[in-house]
C-alpha cells in the first residue's frame, strides 16, 4: 500500500486544470497513473493470493485426469443425491428469508414500535453466534432429548437428522442477509411516493408491490444473491442437525468433506467444482438481473 | 368542493404543530396557507389529505365528515414538495397510476393520460423516466398524475419551492391559469408571501401552530391583524412599537413644516424601484421607497440630508 501512500503527491499539482500540460503535467500524469496501477496491482493480487489461486487450483486438480473421472464422479448415485439435496434446502429457505427479511425490513424501518432496537440487534444474532452453536442449539431444542422432542416425537415429525432441521439451520444462518440489504435501500427510498400512491387510492397492498418492492429490489436482488450464496455453501450448522447420513441427509458441501476425509480425491474436488460454479452461476445471474433493471430505470 | 377543517390540533411530542385551527376553503376557490417554517402549514395540508391524524378536530369535505376516512378514499389530489415521482415508472405510468389501481379500462387510461399531458404540456415525453426531466417538468408530471384521478380538492406543498426563480415565476402564472380551466378547490402551502399574493384568492396567514388572519392578499396588506402579518407581508419599519411601510416614507424636495430631516445612508437600486436607507435625527434607521424617476430627480446619494414626511405608523394594540 506504501506505493499508493507515496504516489498520492500527484495531487498537488492539478494536471487537468493545465491550459499547456508542460513536462510537470506530463509527470503529474504518470504519477497519477502509476498510483491508479499501484493500487489495481495491489488489490488484484491480493484477490489472486486467497481466492483465485486457491480456486484455480481445485479446478486444475478436478480436470487434470481428463473428463472421464469427472463425469463418473458426478453421476454417481451419493454425490447426485446431495446435489439435489443442497438445492432442495436452498429453494425452500432462501423464499422463507426472503419474505421475512422484506417483511422485517418494513417492520424496523417503517414501524413504530417500543422495542425496535433490540428487534433489530436480534436480527443479526445469526451473524454473530458460530454456525457450530447454532446447529447444537437447535438439537437441544428440536432433538429427541429436546425441549420439543416429546411433542413432536408423538406427532410423528422428525426435524433433526432431516430435512426440515437442515432447512430450519440454512435458514437461520442465513437470515440477515435481505433485511439487512433491504433497511438502507428502504431509508433512502423514503415514505413521500408510498404516501402519494395511496392519495392516488392506492391500497396498502398496491402500494406494496407497485411502489416499494420495485422501489427496494435492489437490495432484495443483492440480498437474495447472499442468502443463495450463504445456504449453498452452509456446513456448521448442518452439519451437526444433518447426522451426515450419505445419501440422505448429506448436502453438497458435507458431501466434499465426507469425500475429502475418505481420500476420495476427485469426488471432493469435483463436488466443491460444482459447488464453485453454483455461486458463480447465482452471481451472474444477479448481474444479469441487475443489469436488465437498471436499464429500464435509465440515468 | 368546499374544505373544512374544524378545531384541529396536532401535536408531535412536546411540539404542539397546530392549536385549534379552523379554517374553510369554499367551493372552487384558490388558497394559499401562508407561514414561516415550523408555523404547521405543511402539517394542516398533511391533515386535510389524510397523511396525519389529527389529535383532536374534524375535517369536512363536501359537507362530508372524512376525519376516519383514510387518505386513499378522500379524493384529494396531492402535490407533494419535492413531488415524490414514482422513479420506476414513465412519466406515462406515474400519471396513469391512479386510474391503473382502480382498474380502469385501458383506452380510458390512454385517453386521460393524453389529455392530462396535453393540460401540462408535457406531451411529447410520455416515455421518459424521471431521472431525465426537469425540476418544473417533475411538478408538472406531478400534477397531471394527481388530476387523473379528478379529485374533489387539490392540495399543493410548498409546490415551487424546489424551482429556480424564472421557472417558478411561469409556474405561479400557469397554476392561477390551470386553476380558471379546471376550477377544482385547491390549497397550496407557501413560505413565499408574494407566492401567495400573487396566486391565491385567499389566504390563511399561519405562525407557530395558530392562524394569524385569513383574507384577499389586499386585506392582509392593507388591514393586517396584528404585527405578525404586518411585518411577514410586505417590507416594514419598526419605529418603537408602530410599523411603517417603506413605500408610505415620503422623501420631499422643500421642507414642507410638518416634515423631519434624515440622511441617506445607502441608496439601493432594485430596477424600478429604489429602496433609500435613512437615519432619522434621533438615530433611528428606517429605509423608504421610492420610484426610478423620483429618486433621479431629488439627485439622491449618501450622505444627502434632506427633509422626509412619515405619515401616520400603524400600532397594534398589545
């Protein structure tokens, strides 16, 4: 960062002001743009360092057998299972989050109400306790020994070493991500058209969706691509409500642990290829989705 | 159709907003509610739309009571100050939103738009987003979009605020002109006391939550109610506790008897009129005004000492 620090004496004297760039512009230039490649350089190697570097290296050691081993890997019944697994999660939590986080949003913005700060401290509860503690959290409340294990043992219902404690855990360690993308977009975007909407006859519902929703779903959009991302790639908490059972209760990211723990190299690096390319499709996807709406909102 | 609003009162935590205001706006009619910032002009209008409670009083549309009534089924038209556009939406979408939410057939839609766009003179730019209009073509976006759904009563905040003054000044006579065409009561929310003397029929003088007088702006120029509405309409001077127009200062060529000696501290040059600041004997400073061709023909400059007239000042009981 020292390059950047040092190269910031460009700033004294002002090139564009300049009627005739004299050989001091002409250096003022270079420094302005040495600082500006310092910094890229900086930045982008320290991406390459601990992301792209690592990242690439699962890739090359995923293909360097070839394509054979890859496709194997991934037809294989197990790894199939907790493909569709991890998705299954995701479809069900990420529509939960994302109602409650808009819902919740609306309630700490817009509400009055006594209690609102603490409601709001709450909310980010899940960000700052371990996913680990979650997850046993959830097993002393939901488990057979739980607090509501007798209840819903009698009732037949199984949430701990199943899908609905799995999808409970994404979930929760999920659950931030839209309110909290959701809140600044919503202060910025004030109360003055909701009110003019509703002079106009709007009903509170119409006022919803024609003027709030299109009004935050920026932050709805970047919110829900976090939320995605999030419960993708989930491991601490499912983990511990999950029981691990392969082919059952497995998701794609405890499915490369269990694989990479049994020296089953290439099933590990082609599950966390899949897992990779996930997220990259969710992000693409939101820049393509964010891109569409800027445009029809036009500068 | 006539508004009416009935001992009202609002309050926001220990800030009272509006105490006991009664105020009736008849059939047709043009007002402006005129008062310094904090007087709750803004407050009563919000009251009238149904966008506040008020904490005690009624409100009275057409005869009707609409106090419980919700702002979306009061009929009201409401322009809001910074004209709050629906960013999303083309300047189409934004006036055909209230026919939209009360789903209307769709070549009623079209037909109103056009004609309201037409009334606003906005019409080539249906399709455009409000990012790319001005500030005046936002208020008028504004408007249109409140008129579509042809409300009983039109109510306008601060509605010029927002302009510069060239744009605010064609507005001004546009609005008085749309109002002739269209006749529907409006009341509109100024700080702006030559706004409202210029646009309105009638106005309601507000200060700190209470009305100070109602009247023609010539009422309130000529008989203002109280100090208040003497000095907020129109330049004043204060001489101990009377009140003197600068244009009723008298600068005379002779000495008539009956006249003071002044001089001229600044002499102020406003176009055709010429504001002279004055220091009278006793070391009081008043400022007179006078026309172009008056103040060319007393040659008056500083330092000039020469004789003034101060007709009868206006004392308010205490």
């Amino acid at each position: 960062m020292s390059s950047s620090a040092s190269g910031s004496l460009a700033l004294s004297p002002a090139p564009a002001g300049r009627a005739a760039p004299g050989r001091d512009g002409q250096r003022a230039d270079r420094a302005l743009r040495a600082r500006k490649y310092g910094v890229r350089t900086v930045a982008l190697g320290y991406l390459a360092l601990l992301l792209l570097a690592p990242v690439a290296m699962i890739f090359y050691r995923t293909f360097e057998h070839g394509l054979t081993p890859v496709f194997d890997a991934i037809g294989e019944p197990n790894a199939q299972h907790a493909f569709w697994l991890s998705l299954e999660i995701v479809a069900i939590s990420v529509p939960l989050n994302t109602i409650f986080g808009i819902g919740m949003a609306l309630l700490l913005e817009r509400g009055r109400f006594k209690g609102k700060a603490l409601l709001g401290l709450l909310i980010d509860l899940p960000f700052a306790i371990s996913p680990v503690v979650i997850g046993l959290a959830l097993v002393l409340a939901y488990g057979k020994t739980g607090w509501l294990g007798d209840w819903l043992a009698e009732n037949g219902i199984q949430v701990i070493f199943s899908v609905p404690g799995m999808v409970i855990a994404t979930a929760i360690v999920s659950l931030p991500f839209v309110a909290r993308e959701t809140i600044p977009v919503l202060r910025e975007l004030g109360t003055d058209a909701e009110q003019a909407a509703s002079t106009l006859g709007a009903s509170g519902w119409q006022t919803f969706w024609r003027i709030t929703l299109p009004g935050i779903r920026w932050g709805v959009v970047y919110g829900v691509v976090l939320t995605t991302a999030r419960a993708l790639g989930e491991f601490g908490a499912v983990s511990i409500v999950s029981g691990r059972i392969e082919g059952e209760t497995q998701t794609l990211p405890l499915f490369v642990q269990a694989r990479f723990e049994n020296f089953d190299v290439t099933g590990a690096y082609t599950a966390a290829v899949v897992l990779a390319l996930l997220a990259f499709a969710t992000l693409v996807l939101m820049n393509l989705l964010t891109r569409r709406t800027r445009a029809d909102t036009a500068a | 159709m006539a508004i009416e609003a009935r001992n009202v009162s609002k309050r926001f935590g220990s800030f009272t907003a509006l105490d006991d205001v009664s105020v009736t706006v008849g059939d047709g009619a043009l007002m402006a509610l005129l008062g310094p910032s904090g007087s709750g002009k803004s407050t009563l209008l919000r009251i009238i739309a149904g966008l506040e409670s008020p904490d005690e009083g009624e409100v009275v549309i057409g005869g009707e009571s609409v106090t419980d009534t919700p702002a979306r089924s009061r009929g009201v038209g409401f322009v809001f100050q910074h004209y709050a556009p629906f960013k999303h939406m083309t300047v189409h979408n934004n006036v055909a939103f209230g026919l939209s939410v009360r789903r209307r057939p769709k070549a009623e839609i079209e037909a109103r738009v056009r004609e309201l766009l037409g009334l606003v003179r906005l019409d080539g730019l249906a399709e455009r987003y409000p990012s790319q209009l001005s500030g005046g073509q936002l208020q008028r976006m504004a408007l249109a979009r409140a008129l579509a759904v042809q409300p009983k009563v039109l109510l306008l905040d601060e509605p010029f605020g927002a302009l510069d003054a060239q744009v605010r000044g064609e507005l001004r006579e546009w609005l008085r002109r749309l109002h002739d065409e269209i006749h529907v009561t409006t009341i509109f929310v100024t700080h702006d006391q030559e706004e409202a003397m210029e646009v309105a029929e009638q106005i309601v003088v507000m200060n700190a939550g209470r009305i100070e007088q109602t009247g023609t702006p010539r009422e309130l120029y000529e008989s203002p109610a109280n100090e208040f509405v003497m000095s907020f309409i129109g330049p004043v001077n204060r001489i101990g506790d009377a009140y003197l127009r600068p244009h009723d200062v008298e600068i005379l060529a002779h000495d008539d008897g009956a006249a003071t000696e002044a001089m001229i501290k600044r002499v102020v040059h406003l176009g055709f009129e010429v504001r002279v600041e004055l220091t009278l004997p006793d070391g009081r400073d008043i400022s007179a005004q006078v026309t172009r061709a008056t103040a060319h023909e007393l040659e008056l400059h500083e330092g000039q000492i020469l004789p003034v007239r101060l007709p009868q000042p206006r004392v308010f009981a205490a």
